[in-house]
C-alpha cells in the first residue's frame, strides 16, 4: 500500500511539473497586448493587475522567503527562442494543483540571475484549461481584465491544455507587461 501511495505522489508531482515547465516554455500570442508601464497610453486594467501582482509579490523579493513559503526552483534560467528571457521559475506545487486563479498566490514566481543573486522580476499564473472550463461555463480565466492565453493539446509536452498568463510586475518588458518574453531579462547573470 505504502509503496502505491508513493507512486501516486511520484506521479502527481511529475504532473505539476510539467504543466509548471509548459508555462514557462510555450510561446502562444497574447489575447490582449498591454501598454507598456509608465506610458500614459497604458490601460488602467494593466495598470491596476501589474500593481496588485506587486503587492501580493512584494514578500518574495527576497527568494528565501519565497522558498520558505513553499516555492521551488524548476528548471534552469529560461531564455527566448530568439530574444529576451524569463528568468528562473520557482513554483509552488499547491498552487498549481489547487485549479484557483488568485493574484495574491500566482503559482510561479520568476527570478533573473543577477551578481551572483536572484532578483524577482515577475510571475506566472497557471491553470489547467479542462478543470478550469468545467468549473467556468467553459469562459477562459480573466484576472483583473487580462484574459489568460490558451495552450492546446496535444502540445510538444505531452501534457493536457493549460493556460497561463505572465505578469512582468518587478521589470518593465517594453513588448507589454503580459507577453511572455521579456528582452528587459537575461540568463547572462548565472
């Protein structure tokens, strides 16, 4: 019995770390393209989402904290195909699992490496996109206005569909706070 419990463990974690590596890996086209951050064409939704996500973020600046709190590095640093990066995903397991969209507890926080140091520079909120259409009158998930973007399956991961939606809250992308690479981030600091 002991032994069937650990591989259904085994096998849920490997899941949650999947759609966690989907989410930072997958390059889909935003549903709607924010202004960039400090413009006075900006949106107020934009606005208003990139300041909450640094409020509820703001603890985790110092990624100690964020470890502590239930967060886990997962992967390497995350570079753009062809431009810009995302960073270093630390995700937290529970949130990934639990189906809920909150922008007090985005399921992954995304650190740059930066002199020898981790700085916090955005994050990633990830829902898996059959539970949450099943639970949401088949409506894909809208924080604050921002409607997440969609990935099909089956997709080069071989998980199920997904969404996620970035947040660059901590440094500016000047393609959008909401596009998933950011040309302000490099993996040139590990």
């Amino acid at each position: 019995m002991k032994t069937r419990i650990t591989t259904t463990i085994h096998k849920s974690a490997i899941y949650i770390l999947r759609l966690a590596l989907v989410g930072s890996l997958v390059v889909p086209t935003p549903v709607i393209k924010a202004g960039q951050a400090g413009h006075d064409h900006e949106h107020a939704a934009p606005a208003k989402l990139v300041q909450a996500v640094r409020e509820a973020t703001r603890q985790f600046v110092d990624v100690n904290v964020a470890t502590a709190a239930g967060y886990g590095a997962f992967l390497g640093c995350v570079s753009g195909p062809d431009h810009g990066a995302m960073g270093v995903h630390y995700v937290n397991g529970d949130f990934v699992k639990d189906g809920l969209i909150d922008v007090s507890r985005p399921e992954a926080l995304i650190y740059e490496p930066s002199n020898g140091g981790l700085r916090l520079v955005g994050v990633e909120f990830i829902v898996d996109a059959t539970t949450w259409l099943a639970n949401h009158d088949g409506q894909p998930p809208v924080l604050e206005g921002q409607t997440f973007l969609y990935v099909g399956s089956p997709n080069r991961y071989g998980i199920p569909a997904f969404f996620e939606l970035h947040v660059w809250a901590w440094r500016d992308n000047p393609n959008g706070a909401f596009v998933d690479w950011n040309d302000h981030v490099t993996c040139e600091g590990q």
